[in-house]
C-alpha cells in the first residue's frame, strides 16, 4: 500500500527512533505480564505521532522505554542514534536530561519553587549555560508558550493549563529534538487541550519530534500519523494526512 513503513529497513541515522524486536515483561504476583510484545517501530524527525489504545494496552510502558525509565527486557531502543540498551543508569539519566524533553499529564512542577525556576531547572542540572543565560533561556520559553506573566508565581497560583504550558517550557530547557508526552492533556478542559495541542504542532514546525500518549477525539487533526496498540503490539500504524496506513506488526 502506498506510505507503507518498512520497519527496520532504514539505517538509524535516518530516525530519531528506532526500536527493533521490543518485548518488556514485568514480573507480578499474578505471573509475567507481557506489556510490549516484540515491537518494531520508526519515528521519523518532525513526526507528530499520536499513540493511542485502551488502558493496559502498553502505551506508556512504550514512552519509558523511548526515554530509557524503563529497560527492554529484550530488543533494541536506539534514540538520536544512541542504543539505550546498552546504558547504564547513570548514562540514561545524563542522556535523558541533554535529548529528551518530557510532558506529564500531572505537570510534575515544584511546589516550592517560582514557574522560572521550575523551567532554569533542567538548565541547572546540565550545567552548559550560567546563571544569566538559563534565566534568559527560561524567560524566552516562557514566553514562547504564553505565560511570561506567571514567571515569578508559585505553581498553584496558575490554572492548570497554565500549568502545562509551564511544564512544557521546562521540557524544552535544554533544547531537546524529542518531547515525549504521557495524556498531557488529560486533566484540561476542551479549549485549554487545544491550545496545547496547537502548541506542540508548532514545536513540530520548528523540527521538533513528538511521541504523545492522548485520548483526544480529535487529535488526527493535529497529528501526522496514529500508532494504536492492542495488547503490546502495534495494532496499526495510520498517516491520515497522507492518507497512508502502515501494516500491524503482531505478537
């Protein structure tokens, strides 16, 4: 079929994702639970991909082995041409930190800590700017997303789309090419959703990629391909702006 993807074809330069023959287990009192089933998967740079599914059906078990939180069990993770599998801890948390923006759908600030402190904190932790450039850099994030205003307040004195704005700009501190972002619309009401949603369609517009666990109604509107999972594996693979669709690739 046309823009079928050809899994594992392509050399991993030419992805800024790449999983070859993914399976994650996890071992509970009730036996193993297979959460991922032997996945194969590209992501393309500037690709605003949507992962949907029902509950359990491995969605967010897939973003923690992109962003490295969780270890394959078996298989190859190769993100920005870095294999994952092959880090140790202290390697994929310094990793995470230069390559990897990520969302949550909790927001995750620092209660403590003022809006720009929560954004220069990623920039701390890297340690490549001074003090005045990551104030700088944090003061231009947060204007990118709308909520320069709320720079000096505590996290709950914003709403909670102000909060995710918020929790965007500091995802973006340390320039990653990837955001990774679990339900970050999940406890927003429609209007603030789309705001979001419009935000991270114009990250893509400036080359970023998206991988974003939703369960918007309409987020093919937004996004340029659809991944659903069923069980751990990929149940298709949709490009609905191309009108493409890519074969399943089943346990």
């Amino acid at each position: 079929m046309g823009n079928q993807r050809n899994n594992g074809s392509r050399a991993p330069a030419t992805d800024v994702v790449r999983l070859k023959q993914v399976s994650k287990t996890y071992e509970t009192s009730a036996g193993s639970f297979h959460a991922l089933k032997t996945i194969d998967l590209n992501i393309q740079p500037s690709e605003f991909v949507a992962v949907v599914g029902k509950s359990g059906s491995g969605k967010s078990t897939l973003l923690n082995v992109i962003t490295g939180i969780d270890r394959v069990t078996s298989g190859e993770v190769w993100v920005n041409n870095t294999a994952l599998h092959t880090l140790n801890e202290n390697q994929l948390a310094i990793w995470r930190g230069r390559t990897i923006g990520i969302v949550f759908q909790f927001f995750q600030l620092l209660p403590t800590l003022t809006v720009i402190e929560n954004v220069m904190l990623p920039m701390d932790f890297a340690g490549h700017l001074t003090g005045k450039q990551r104030k700088a850099r944090a003061m231009e994030l947060l204007t990118l997303v709308g909520i320069e205003s709320q720079a000096y307040k505590l996290p709950n004195a914003l709403s909670g789309g102000q909060q995710q704005r918020a929790a965007i700009a500091r995802a973006l501190a340390n320039d990653p090419s990837i955001i990774v972002a679990d339900e970050p619309t999940g406890n927003l009401d429609s209007h603030t959703s789309e705001i979001i949603l419009e935000l991270f369609a114009s990250l893509i517009q400036e080359g970023k990629t998206i991988l974003m666990v939703t369960h918007e109604p309409n987020i093919s509107q937004y996004t340029n391909r659809t991944i659903t999972l069923a069980d751990g594996a990929i149940l298709s693979d949709v490009m609905p702006e191309r009108g493409g669709y890519a074969q399943p690739t089943l346990a």
